[in-house]
C-alpha cells in the first residue's frame, strides 16, 4: 500500500493478512522507499503499486509511480518476499502512469498496460517486452469517452488484468469533471485472451461509485481508486482493494461470473 510521510513524499509498506480481511499486519519501516540517488524519477516519492505474480519467474512485479519534477512516470521492481527487491527502474517515462503487467506471456512477450498522458488525452495503451524492462510497440487500447459520459477525458487501468474463460477482465478508472472536481468512478472491459489489443465488450455505465462517507469525504473527495485485487481459491470471488478519498485504503467483493454477466448486458456497443 501507498503511504505518505509528513513531507507528502510518498513510500511503499506490505499489508499482510491470512485471510486478506483481518487481522493485517503492517510493516513497521517503509518496505520500499524512494531511492533518488540511484533512481532521480524517484525523487519526489513512490506510490499507487500495482503487483502481478509472473508464474515463469516464480516472482512478483511490481509496477508504480515514480514521482520528480519532470512529473509522473512508471518503474517496476522484482521480488519474491516484498521483503528486497530488485529494481528495474523507469519503464515509462513522464508523464505515465495506471500500468500493469499481464500475468503471462503473449504470443511470447511481456504485456502491460500503461496511461501516458498527450496535450488532449489521456488513453490506456499496451506495450509489449521480451525481458520486463525495454517496452516497445505501443499501441492504443481503450480510449477516454468524451461528453457527458462518467469515463470522459481521463481513464486509467485499475488492478492488473484478471484471466478468465472469456477474455481478459478489466477493471478501469474514469475521471468526470465536476465543477466541485474530479469524480473518480470504475468500469469494467474485457480483452482478447490471444490479441489484448482488442476490446470484446466495454460497460456503458460505470459499476463501482463513491458512495459511503470515506470513499465521498477526504484529502481527495470523491474518490475510489482500485489498484490490487485477489482472486478466492474458488476462482471466482474477488477482493478488490482500492483507495478511497485519497485517505485510507477500503476493501470490495465481486464475482468474475456475475462482472462477466453484466458485461453481457450493459455492453457499449462501441468501444
């Protein structure tokens, strides 16, 4: 999880629990800290980790924002323990970030998802890699609506990508702008299992909104902002962890098949 020192540099700390509800034990010193001497992207801190376990490495990666005056970029980190790790440094240079690591190779490379930002947009593209560090052929993968629609003009990949019978299953962010700021909402997309870049079915409406007290009142209100989710031994239960109001980090339950469902029926015949 993200936690932010009296300065407002961010660092990154492992939550630990048996059940992933109770009972979380927190490391008492940050477990990942900015390293700016070796790594200047870091010098203005680390935050929002997304973690994808790599069966072939037998380890995790780690992808997160690193944070400078040049702005916000993306850099990944190896581990086995979240005990030492082995820092790959920046994989996406300013301004990026909302990126993750597919689970698995693709037609035998690396896949992740990043957000780079351009002058009037802010999309979700794929990159592809054959050693985790040098990303090439960029290609566009979900567009921000425009409008009135609750994902126009800045949208962003929440927990990594999720393998299911049917595709891949996305969880994304869409940011509305409001005249009291952003409104930070989630929607749900499914990919090709063999061809990433294309969208079999994207959500109209968006299916996950602030709406309690700690999600609508905060440091940033009006905000749920997923980055971590577990997939129950059942393979269909979720626990999706997300930030909420940029103040304390919340826990949601879903279901593959019933997210897979309302795809189904709430899909944007255009995506």
């Amino acid at each position: 999880c993200r936690v932010e020192d009296g300065r407002g540099f961010s660092h990154l700390c492992a939550a630990r629990s048996r059940d992933g509800v109770h009972d979380w034990q927190i490391d008492t010193s940050p477990t990942l800290l900015p390293d700016p001497e070796r790594y200047p992207n870091e010098q203005w801190g680390i935050e929002d980790p997304r973690v994808t376990f790599l069966p072939e490495l037998d380890q995790f990666i780690v992808l997160y924002t690193s944070f400078s005056p040049t702005g916000p970029g993306v850099s990944a980190a190896l581990t086995r323990d979240f005990h030492s790790f082995d820092r790959l440094g920046e994989i996406f240079p300013p301004e990026n970030k909302d990126a993750a690591v597919f689970p698995r190779r693709i037609g035998g490379r690396w896949v992740a998802v990043h957000r780079p930002v351009t002058e009037n947009s802010a999309d979700m593209w794929l990159a592809y890699s054959d050693n985790l560090k040098d990303w090439d052929d960029h290609c566009p993968l979900l567009q921000a609506r425009e409008g009135a629609w609750w994902d126009a003009n800045k949208i962003g990949l929440s927990p990594p990508p999720i393998e299911t019978s049917q595709g891949w299953l996305v969880m994304y962010h869409g940011v509305r702008q409001t005249a009291a700021g952003g409104l930070y909402r989630v929607g749900l997309a499914l990919l090709d299992l063999d061809e990433p870049h294309r969208c079999i079915r994207r959500g109209a409406p968006w299916i996950f909104a602030p709406s309690t007290d700690y999600e609508r009142i905060g440091d940033v209100g009006n905000v749920v902002f997923p980055c971590g989710v577990t997939v129950g031994a059942d393979g269909d239960a979720l626990n999706v962890y997300y930030g909420a109001a940029d103040t304390c980090v919340a826990m949601a339950r879903g279901s593959i098949k019933q997210m897979l469902a309302w795809l189904e029926d709430n899909c944007d015949e255009t995506p």
